[in-house]
C-alpha cells in the first residue's frame, strides 16, 4: 500500500471520527432541550433514573474488572467412604486394585515425613537439567530427542533450609502417544507436597490448562520459566510479566531460571573447515530455590493435608469413573435379559409396540431396574408416565419398527422364513432395546427420570439401522426363540 494511499485512508476515518462525535453532540444537545423543557418533578424523576442507570453501569464495570480470587481446591470426600466405594467395586468384580494402591502410597509417604517435590510440565522443557542442578550429582536420563523421561525416578537432596527433599523427575506431557506416561506424570505430582512446573516462554493452551488442572487440587505450585539466560535484562522481565498474565494467578510464584543442561552449536574454524562443539551451559536455579523455600516452610507435615485433599480427590475421580463403567456394563445385561423376556412374551402379540400391555409388566420392571441401578428413587407414577411417553412413540413409529426390524430379519434367512411371529419379537427386542438404552442414557447423564429426554433418545434409536446393532438383535431374537423350542 502506498503512502499517498495511508494518508488517504487516514484522512477520511478522522472525518468520519469528526462526524460521529458532532452528531453524538447534536443528539445530547437535543435531548438536554427536552429535558429542560419537562415540569420540574418530570425532571427530578428522569433525572435520578439517569444517575441509578450510571451507578450500575460503573457497578457492573468495578465488577466485572475486579481481581478473582483463585478457586479453593476441589473437596475431597472423606477416606471411610471412598474405601466402602472401592469395596463395592470389588465385590462387583471391578479391577481397583491400583486405585487401593494409591491409598497404601498415601499411608507410605505420610509416615516417611519427607518432602516431596514433583518437577512437571512438557517434553524438552529442561525438567530433567532443572533436576541436576537443583539436586547435585543426580543423573536423570537425558537426549536431545526429548521425551526420554519413561518413568517416575526420585532424587533425594538438600532442601534451602537444609532438610532433605525427593525430587521426582515425571514423564513430559504433550508427548505423541505419550497418555499413558502423562498420566503416571499427572498422579505423581498429586502425590508431591509441592510442584515445580517447567516452561520455556509462552505458555501454551496445554500448558495453561495443565496449571489450572494443579491449581484446581489446590498443589503448592512454582511456575519456573527457563532458558531465561537467552534474554536480557528487559526482555527477561517482559517474559515473565506475559507469562504471569498467562498463568493468571494459579502459580503461588513466577520465576526465571536457566537450567543449564548441554549446548550444541557448529564453530568455524580459522582453516575453513566446521566442527560440532558441545559444552554445559551454566545453570543458575537461585531464584527458585528461594521460591521453593517460601513455598515448603511449612514443612511435610504442614503440607500434608493439601496433599492428602489432592489424592483422596483424584481417588474420588478415578473411582467415578469405575462405577460409571460398571453401572454402564450393568445396565447393558439388564436391558439384553428383558429384551430377551420380551421376545419370549411377543409370540403372543398381535401387533408390536401398539400399547404395550402385553409386555407392560417386563417394561416396567426393567424401568425400575435401571432407576435402582443409578440410585434413582422412581415412584409408579413416574413409571406409568413414561410408558405413556413410549407408547406415542410406538404409535407415530410402528411402521418405522416394522421396517427396519423386516429389512433387518432379511439378512437372516433361517428367522425371516419363521413368518409375522418372528418379525413381531425381533420388534419387541428393538423396542425394549431402543428404550432401555434410551433410559440408561438419560439415566446416567442426567441423574434423573427425563421423561422428555428419554422420549427423544428412543425416537432416535428406534430409527437407528445401523448393521452391528440390528445383527446383535437377530442374534438375540434367534437365540430366545431357540430357548422356547
């Protein structure tokens, strides 16, 4: 763009400026004439609506611009109920057996008393140079690859105020195929009393995410920049005011380190030729030793309830998603067993899915079923309702049901010879599979009886015609009318 072109461009966005702020003038002038001419009390009305209207607005902004007090760590149930959970797990046949475990570390490290400092972040950031400066002689594993780190290693040294410390070297997040790793880094800095995380400038989307999920356990937490001797006194600072905004506010501190670790670099020699020289790069950790010594003044036992939250919280998560599992595997043979009684009690019925009486009794119990599964409390109104919400879902759809359960039962040539019978209990099994997966869904996400939800989830179901499902059924419908012969 040409200079002659800028000026242009400039010159008529600073008359449109002149412009909007003259017609801005014009209109409040006018309205301030308006507002003159009302009767006294008018004015005094409009007048205090006008200055409430400001004092809210500038109320809104104060709020809306305010600090925000960092989130407190999630609560963790108590320990007695996490193990009757786990227990009931196990009784269920649940493999939880390396959540216990987590417990027993728990147990193992509060008796040791010692401190515990995990150093976290992602791949090739410096963690494992970080290490060996903060704990002298330690020799973690380390390659110019990165991501070499495979495994939990411990490091015992000399804490600032001269007690010992464990310094745990984890995995590197953000590695490709790395989740399992990632996870093991993720527990053991829940498992720390205090965590040290590595970044290299900027802090990424993950990297940031990473902060907040450790700030969201509430870990004692020091975010160390490093390769800090790359920058001068003023870009130093600019960094480390950006990456504090990044952060904002989770870190209990912000410091610049240089880790040190083994440069590479190709120097010219006097001769023309080129030589590959690798030297150490000088570590200077001062600033984090500091940072730490604040963070762990209280010492192991002081820190050990904030660790403790932390675990038995990640405990609570993890055995979540075990009972998810498991209420989702037992869901799933719950609505396959009263399938299979109703393709059983279909051979008596006329025509499918018109009123579900016939098969009112089996409907009604798997409800229940479910309902008790996810700790529901459904009464038999709330039964009979929902039946009522499937059979205009029946109604409006039979002819769909027929056609997908007639178009299906064609791929099996042994059933679809059997005549109307058989067509009609391969409709029941499609209709109480619709609807019970139909509820365990709602069931699940919602942690209540949805009727509506529930009314959508079968309608979409019932539609379904994809391959898998619809061979699983005529399996299933082959299988039970085999039971009755």
């Amino acid at each position: 763009m040409s200079r002659r072109l800028r000026l242009l461009i400039a010159a008529v966005g600073i008359v449109a400026l002149a412009w909007l702020l003259l017609a801005a003038f014009d209109r409040a002038l006018a309205l301030a004439q308006r507002f003159m001419g009302l009767p006294a009390g008018m004015r005094w009305l409009v007048g205090m609506g006008m200055i409430a209207l400001v004092l809210a607005g500038i109320a809104a902004g104060i709020w809306w611009l305010r600090p925000r007090k960092p989130r407190g760590p999630v609560a963790a149930p108590d320990r007695a109920s996490l193990e009757m959970r786990l227990a009931a797990l196990r009784d269920a046949g649940s493999e939880v057996e390396e959540i216990r475990n987590e417990l027993g570390e728990l147990d193992r490290r509060r008796a040791s008393e010692q401190l515990y400092i995990a150093v976290f972040g992602e791949i090739s950031t410096g963690k494992s140079s970080l290490i060996a400066a903060l704990v002298p002689g330690a020799q973690p594993r380390r390659d110019a690859r990165g991501g070499t780190t495979h495994e939990v290693a411990h490091y015992e040294g000399t804490a600032p105020r001269g007690d010992t410390w464990l310094l745990a070297d984890v995995p590197g997040s953000a590695e490709a195929g790395g989740d399992a790793r990632e996870r093991m880094a993720r527990d053991e800095a829940l498992r720390a009393h205090a965590v040290v995380y590595v970044c290299a400038g900027d802090l990424t989307r993950t990297q940031g995410d990473e902060l907040r999920w450790l700030g969201d356990f509430g870990k004692p937490l020091v975010l160390a920049v490093n390769k800090a001797d790359q920058w001068s006194g003023v870009d130093r600072e600019r960094v480390l005011r950006h990456v504090r905004d990044q952060a904002g506010g989770v870190p209990d501190a912000v410091v610049a380190i240089s880790a040190g670790g083994e440069e590479r670099f190709t120097r010219r020699l006097a001769d023309g030729r080129s030589e590959a020289v690798t030297r150490q790069r000088v570590p200077d950790v001062a600033a984090l030793r500091d940072a730490i010594a604040r963070l762990v003044a209280p010492g192991a036992h002081g820190l050990e309830p904030l660790r403790e939250n932390a675990v038995l919280a990640r405990i609570h998560e993890l055995t979540g998603e075990h009972e998810a599992l498991h209420r989702a595997a037992e869901a799933e043979r719950i609505v396959t067993r009263y399938a299979r009684r109703a393709i059983v009690g279909a051979m008596a019925a006329v025509a499918p899915g018109t009123d579900l009486v016939i098969q009112g009794a089996l409907a009604a119990g798997m409800v229940r079923a479910l309902a008790d599964l996810h700790g529901v409390r459904v009464t038999d109104v709330d039964i009979e309702n929902l039946l009522k919400q499937a059979r205009l879902t029946l109604r409006t759809g039979t002819s769909v049901v027929l056609a997908v359960a007639g178009n299906a039962l064609k791929a099996f040539p042994g059933l679809g010879t059997l005549g109307g019978g058989v067509l009609h209990a391969f409709a029941y099994a499609l209709i109480f599979d619709s609807l019970g997966r139909a509820l365990a869904a709602t069931l699940a996400e919602r942690q209540a009886l949805d009727q509506a939800d529930a009314g959508e989830r079968m309608r979409e179901l019932l539609g379904d015609a994809s391959g898998s499902r619809l061979r699983r059924l005529a399996e299933l419908t082959g299988e039970a009318l085999r039971g009755i012969e």
